[in-house]
C-alpha cells in the first residue's frame, strides 16, 4: 500500500473484485487507525472461512494531489569512464534529494594490477647488476576472471617461454617448475604468492613493494585459492557524497557493496536497497554525477570482461 500525504481528504478504494470497486472518504487524522470487518449477510456476528489466497487491496489517493512524483534514472556505466549524465533532470528544486535503488555488479577479475605479474631473472648476472626492476623481465598475467586449471595453464605457458621445464602433480594438481638457468629466479606479488599457494626455496623478500623471489629449482604451485584477491566489501563511490573516513582512507561513500565469495561471483552480483539514502542535490550539480567503484585500499577495481558494464537505479525526489 502506497500512501501519500498532502492534504486534508482522501479517497479510500476498497477493491472486491476486478470489476467492482467501492469508493469512500476519510479525513487525515482517520489514516492512521482503521480496520477492515467481514461479515455475513444472514448472521453478522458468524465467522466467515477465509480461504488463505483471499487478498484484499486497498488503495489511498488524494482528491487535490500537490505532490511532485519521483523520478527514476536506470544507468550504466562504463568500465573506461564511471560518469553518468543527468540532464533530464535539470528541473530540480533546490531542496531535491538523490538516492541509489539497485546496482548491478559484474563478476570481477581475480587476477589484476599490481599483482597480476611474474619477474623472471637470472644467476648468470653478477648480483650486483642482478637489479629486479632494471635487468628483470616481465610477463604479465591478462586481467580476467580465472579458474585453478585456467592459472596453471597460463603459468605454464609463461616458464615455457623462459626455458623452464614443469610437471603437474600426480594427486594434488599442483605445477612443479625445474630446470632453467642456474640459479634462475622468479619474483612476484605476495597477493598472487598466497592466492597461488606457491612454495620454494625463497631468496629475497621485499616487504616495502610487497615482492617475494623464488629459486627456479622446486619452485612449487599449489592450490588456487580463485577467490583470494576479490575485495569485500567493495566501496560504491560517488562525488554527491561527503568525505567520509572508513579506517585510514577518505572515500565519498555511496554504497557498501558485499561480495559473497562462496558464490564465486560467476555471473556478477544484483544489490537491491531496502533503506535507500537519499543525498541532497543542487540543479548546479545534475549535469554530471560521478561514480567510482574502488577496494578497501582505494585501488580500482577491474572487471572480469571489458565488455561489462555496472548498471543500477536512481531515485530523484522534488520535495
């Protein structure tokens, strides 16, 4: 039931059937107590044997309606250029507000900047010209979505290129690298060292670039964990919003966007809002809303298919 209040009388529609419908009056202060009573033609006080599919609808509308209707934005937004154009809505009063009703997230990639590569580098260089950013050689693993045989796979492919002999594991599925060049290195990103589950003989650690270097030689990749490095929850930012601290880090906070990681996001994720927060807008600012969707660090978020897009809702009210 849908109620609006601006004025001082309302029709009350009590509908029987789809073909009949009864019309009464009430006045404002009655809106808030009244009741509905069923009763038989022959006996009023005999108890009538309501079927549990019975549905009674009740409408209110107002005689003199002043009230200015909502008005709803679907849009989508890019994955190049999170801004969405509101010029329809240039008729706003001073005093509107905006909301966001739903979102329509796609599955996101697990493997992408700034730990979606692999350095190789080699034992036949003197240590000290064995400089990982300037002598080492880079691959880069595609931002995408991957499953545990799709990064094996592509792990593969990559130590194949570098000379480097691999075998699967019999039981656990893991890839175990050997062979190469003589003390042939392999650095990467903590993030993909714990999501990878990789094992070896470690013979530096960076700590301040989050960078960890293996010996070739038993080099060991266990189980993907595909799920490990989607964030949660994901941070729906808008430039309508104030600042608002979250930890460490200032974000115009919009939206919390959780991710349930044990459903493994294969078809992206649809966020419906019961309570919709409403923002104030000026018709100065309705041009242009900007959007950005962002992890808990503050870093972008990338999405598993370029082609994607992230759509939702908007609410504008005219009060």
């Amino acid at each position: 039931m849908r109620t609006v209040i601006c004025t001082q009388v309302k029709c009350l529609h009590f509908k029987l059937n789809p073909f009949f419908t009864l019309t009464g009056h009430i006045s404002l202060h009655g809106v808030s107590a009244w009741a509905i009573y069923l009763k038989t033609r022959s006996n009023p006080s005999l108890s009538l044997q309501i079927p549990r599919d019975t549905v009674i609808e009740l409408g209110i509308s107002n005689i003199d309606d002043q009230m200015i209707e909502p008005q709803y934005l679907s849009f989508v937004l890019p994955r190049e250029n999170l801004s969405l154009s509101l010029k329809a809505f240039q008729k706003n009063t001073p005093t509107a507000t905006v909301g966001l009703i739903d979102v329509f997230l796609p599955k996101l990639a697990n493997i992408y900047a700034p730990f979606n590569f692999l350095i190789f580098t080699s034992g036949e260089w003197e240590e000290e010209e064995n400089r990982i950013d300037e002598r080492g050689i880079y691959h880069y693993i595609a931002s995408d979505f991957y499953t545990d045989a799709q990064i094996k796979k592509k792990i593969g492919k990559i130590l194949k290129s570098m000379d480097i002999k691999k075998r699967r594991g019999a039981y656990d599925g893991s890839l175990l690298c050997y062979g190469g060049r003589e003390g042939q290195q392999v650095t990467l990103h903590n993030t993909l060292v714990q999501m990878l589950n990789v094992k070896g003989e470690q013979t530096r650690m960076d700590a301040s670039k989050n960078r960890t270097t293996f010996l070739v030689e038993g080099l060991k990749f266990g189980k993907t964990e595909e799920m490990y490095t989607l964030p949660n929850p994901i941070f729906f930012e808008c430039d309508l919003a104030q600042a608002t601290m979250v930890g460490s880090k200032t974000f115009q906070l919009l939206r919390l966007l959780y991710l349930d990681k044990m459903k493994k996001q294969n078809e992206g994720t649809v966020h419906i809002f019961e309570n919709v927060q409403m923002l104030p807008i000026f018709p100065s600012a309705v041009n242009a809303i900007k959007f950005k969707l962002v992890d808990y660090n503050g870093n972008d978020v990338t999405l598993a298919n370029n082609e994607q897009c992230i759509s939702g809702t908007l609410i504008i009210n005219n009060d």
